[in-house]
C-alpha cells in the first residue's frame, strides 16, 4: 500500500486526480496549500506527493525548500503552462518530476508509477553489484546509501538512480535522452533542461569543486559521463 499525497488550492483539481488515481495499492491523502502539505507529511508515512506551485499560505517552491530539509520523499509538480521558469525552480530545489495542466489522465499514471518504481526500487529485474565504486564514491544499492570520502551524501530517489546509473556504466557517455528514457522510463519532451538540474545537484554532492567536476563529466555535444 503506497500512501500518496495530492496537495493543490483548487479542490476540483485535488477531486479529479484522486480519481484518476483509484487503486486498491494506494491510500489517497489531500491538502490544500504548502503548510497543509508539511503537516500531513510530518505525521503520516507519505511516499509521493503530488503539489501545486501556485498556492496561498505557503507556494509549492517555498514547501519544496522546507520538506528538502528532512525528507527525499518524490514530488511531482502540479503546474500550467505558463509557469515554465517555476519548473525549473522547482527542480532546482528538489522536485522529482512535473504534470501539466489540463491533465492526461494516462500521463498522470503513468509518472505516479514511475516515480513509486524509483522511489521504492519495485519492478526492476536488472541483477547490479551490492556494492558499485568509483573512486572514493561508493554506492550500496541494498542500503540506498552513497558516500564520498567515507561521508554520507543525502540524495533523492531520482538522483540515486541517475549517479547509480552512471556508475553501473563508468566511463561511457550518455545522451540527456538517453539519461531521462532510462530514468523515467517514457520518451522525452524537454530531457536537457531536466537532466541537467538533476546532474547539478548531483555534482553539489559528490564533487569537491562541483564547477570543475572529478567524476560526472559533461561531454560537449554529447552529454554525460562517470569517470573512473
């Protein structure tokens, strides 16, 4: 049973995603703004929210800041169309994935399963090394963990799967496309944008000078690579 968090100041909008999201595998919860939304994951065992950015009280950005401070359950955003430069703010800061409106009820599915897979490493038959080293990085994927110098790194489900990824596959180059289609398994629509936040991110904690990178290297024209 996955516990799923729908928060959005528009309750028709929170009604029709708790529709298109009746399964007997999950528990539906609801908020209406951000304060609402940290309160209910602070006391319930949450394992996927889904939240508006454009919200009164607390936005979905500003949540996002607070819930990244103790938590790396997934988020998906909730946002228009005309609110691009919030996607990728919200990325920046920590979200997983985004929905747009008006909503295809197959895409939501679909990137609520794809975000759960990740999350919970469920469905994946690929037999990988418990333990994976490059350098002084060593990720233990039975424990989810990853540490750099003998230090613990704190990621998100999407980013261990990317650098767990890269790792499995040292010192070969991988496309942005190639990245997203692995990660979250759908074809891409705007792969650079999003990839790349998330490499960013990755390299703020694995790299000593995450501008002049040891490990995740970009590959002018050709996108991303671990180096071993």
């Amino acid at each position: 049973m996955y516990n799923i968090l729908i928060c959005d100041d528009d309750r028709d909008i929170v009604n029709a995603l708790k529709i298109y999201l009746q399964d007997p595998s999950y528990t539906l919860f609801e908020a209406f703004d951000g304060l609402e939304a940290l309160e209910v994951i602070g006391r319930e065992d949450i394992h996927l929210v889904l939240m508006d950015i454009m919200m009164p009280c607390l936005d979905g950005i500003s949540a996002m800041v607070k819930l990244r401070r103790t938590s790396n359950v997934p988020v998906i955003l909730i946002t228009a169309k005309s609110e691009d430069s919030d996607v990728i703010l919200g990325l920046e800061v920590g979200a997983d994935d985004y929905i747009t409106k008006p909503f295809n009820p197959a895409e939501v599915t679909a990137r609520v399963r794809s975000c759960l897979r990740r999350y919970l490493q469920l469905g994946s038959a690929r037999i990988s090394p418990e333990i994976i080293t490059v350098g002084g990085i060593e990720l233990c994927d039975s424990k989810k963990s990853v540490t750099v110098d003998g230090d613990a790194v704190s990621l998100t489900p999407t980013e261990y799967d990317i650098l767990k990824f890269l790792m499995e596959n040292c010192n070969r180059v991988f496309s942005p496309k190639e990245i997203y289609r692995k990660i979250w398994n759908e074809d891409p629509l705007s792969a650079d944008n999003t990839v790349a936040v998330h490499i960013r991110h990755i390299r703020e904690k694995i790299e000593i000078d995450p501008a002049n990178p040891r490990y995740l290297k970009a590959v002018w024209g050709h996108g991303y690579m671990m180096q071993g």
